[in-house]
C-alpha cells in the first residue's frame, strides 16, 4: 500500500532524515516547515526525484492553532488521507530556570506538545475509520534518565508528550498504532550552538561515543511506523547509544 506521511518540522535535522527514510520505503510524504521555504522545497525536490514519490512542501507555524487545523486539512485535500503522523517538530529554550518566563513555557507547549495532539485529534480520526493508522510522537531520553533545569519547561512538554502517546494508543485503539521515540543527543542544528566542552561531555557519557546521526533515529521512527511493529503501541523506546550506562 502507498502510504501517506506527514513529518512535522521536516525541512532540516531529523525531520529531514525522517522524510527521506519513508521516501526510500515508497512512500508519498507531506514536508511541514515552519520559515525556511527553501530549505523544504529543496527537500521536497530531492526526495521526489530521488525516490519517484509524490512530495509537498506545507507552511505551519505549530505554535498557532489556526496554523496546526490548516496544515491537517490542507493534507487532507491534497492527499485524501494520511496514514502516517509523526510529531516531530520541537523547540528548546535553554536559560537560567530563574529566568525563564511563563511566556517561554507557553511556546515550548504549544509547539512540542499542543499541537502533537491537535494534530493526532484531526487526523487519528480519518485513520481509525480507515483502519490503518501510526503516529510516532518524538520525545527525548531528558525525561527519562535525565533533568536539567534550564530546559525545564522542555522537559516538562516531553514528558506531557509521552503521557499523550500512551492516552493516544488507548483512544484510538485497536488499528492505530501510536509509539514515541526517546532520543538521546543526536548531531542537528538543536544542538548546533551549544559550547563544545558540553557536548564532549555528553558524548563522553554515550557507550558510542559520540552523538547520534539523525539517520539513526530515522531508521527507528520508520520502523515503529512499519506493519513490523504493528504489536507495539503505546511504547516509549529510548535511542540514546548507551547513554550514561556506565557511572
Ligand atoms: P531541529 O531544531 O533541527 O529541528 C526541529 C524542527 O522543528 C525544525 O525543522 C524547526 O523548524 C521545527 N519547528 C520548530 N518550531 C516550529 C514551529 N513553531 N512550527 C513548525 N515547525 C517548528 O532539531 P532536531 O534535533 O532535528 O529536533 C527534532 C525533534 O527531536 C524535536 O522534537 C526535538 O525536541 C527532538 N530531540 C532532539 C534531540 C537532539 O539532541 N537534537 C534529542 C532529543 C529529542
């Protein structure tokens, strides 16, 4: 089957990766990105001519409601369905928890966990009837393993999202599937301008060595959104390269 999928926040970074993992499987992909039109036309381009599938590039800023209903509907029109969400767009704020101002939580919710599941409310709906559905919110191990107050309002939106992923299983139970994926430190622009003596630090914390490739965390995604996972819902899988497995 010819499926559609729609990757949040899919112009660069892992989103980027995600797109080109699920076009090299076959399937027809709907790029969200939210200023940098060049950048998702240009993905949009490479991964049609690459792969034959059908590409289209959508504005969406996820931080406006109005912004998240346009992108599920112009989807919609433009596919007739989507079988495929993944919820990977994500903004971090790091600063002084002393700092930080309700304002910074308010984005950080807005982006990385309102609209996962305004998106999952507008779509889950059309996949159930249709039965045949997976979504793949993308989380991260901080949550899990690990806290740091400067991005505490980041953390606090993560957690909330894999809280979201397990209520999603249960709603739309039994032909979607809805998993999330914990990445560890991965190398995109997320992490670009963070000193290098920390991310030293971090990686010398990974059993690898070294951060991940967002390929890596691709290749995870399109596998949780195969029918090869189709008895997995509801699960939270960390890809951290061994993170902080020794003391
Ligand atoms: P990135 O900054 O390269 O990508 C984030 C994407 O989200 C970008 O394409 C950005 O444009 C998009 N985005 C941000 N705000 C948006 C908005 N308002 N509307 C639409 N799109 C918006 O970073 P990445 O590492 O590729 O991040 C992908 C996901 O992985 C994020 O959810 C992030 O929290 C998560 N994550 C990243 C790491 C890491 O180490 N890089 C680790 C764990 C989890």
């Amino acid at each position: 089957m010819k499926r559609v999928v729609l990757v949040t926040g899919s112009s660069r970074g892992m989103g980027k990766a995600e797109i080109e993992e699920f076009a090299s499987r076959g399937d027809d992909v709907i790029i969200n990105y939210v200023h940098n039109q060049t950048m998702a036309e240009a993905v949009k381009q490479e991964v049609s001519a690459k792969y034959g599938v059908r590409a289209l590039a959508i504005q969406a800023d996820l931080s406006k409601e109005a912004a998240v209903r346009r992108l599920a509907a112009t989807a919609l029109q433009e596919f007739g369905r989507v079988d495929v969400l993944v919820n990977n767009a994500g903004i971090a704020l790091y600063g002084k928890f002393e700092d930080k101002k309700l304002a910074d939580w308010e984005k950080s919710m807005q982006v990385n966990l309102y609209a996962p599941f305004l998106l999952t409310q507008l779509l889950a709906p059309e996949m159930a009837k249709n039965k045949y559905g997976k979504i793949v919110n993308i989380a991260t191990i901080d949550v899990m393993t690990t806290y740091n107050p400067e991005s505490a309002e980041y953390d606090a939106s993560k957690a909330a999202l894999i809280n979201l992923t397990k209520n999603s299983a249960l709603q739309y139970q039994p032909d979607v599937n809805v998993n999330c994926v914990c990445p560890g430190w991965v190398a995109t622009d997320m992490n670009k301008d963070l000193p290098q003596d920390l991310l030293d630090y971090q990686q010398a914390k990974t059993c690898k060595g070294r951060l991940a490739k967002p390929e890596e965390v691709a290749k995870l995604v399109a596998f949780l959104a195969s029918d090869d996972a189709a008895f997995i819902d509801g699960e939270v899988i960390k890809i951290d390269g061994g993170y902080k497995l020794m003391n």
